[in-house]
C-alpha cells in the first residue's frame, strides 16, 4: 500500500470522488485479509464438527 492511498483518505477536503476511488482500491486487499482470517477459523469449527459427529457415531455402535 502506498502511503499515498492513506493521506487520501485522510484529507476529508479531498472531493468525495476521489476518497470513494481510493476506498474502491483498497477494499479488495481489506476482503482478502478478511477472508485469510476467516478461513483457518472455518476449518478449526468444521474440524469440532467432524469430531463430535465421530464421537456420536461411536456412541451409536457401543450402544448397539
């Protein structure tokens, strides 16, 4: 990121067009970090998910 990008923002005299361009360049670099944090989360509850479905199959065939 350059540090142009940021003084934009930060200058609210700038004309709201210009503010809204960098806004737009920026939010793609904002998705993708949000998206790298999301995911190890996902595959930590997708991985509690498989085991306790593991554990109540378990269950099932002890008890049957």
């Amino acid at each position: 990121m350059s540090p142009t990008t940021l003084t934009n923002i930060q200058d609210s005299k700038q004309p709201l067009s210009v503010r809204r361009q960098t806004v737009n360049e920026l939010l793609p670099y904002a998705t993708e970090a949000i998206s790298a944090l999301v995911r190890p989360i996902r595959g930590r509850l997708l991985l509690v998910r498989l085991q306790v479905n593991q554990n109540q199959t378990r269950r099932w065939q002890i008890s049957g």
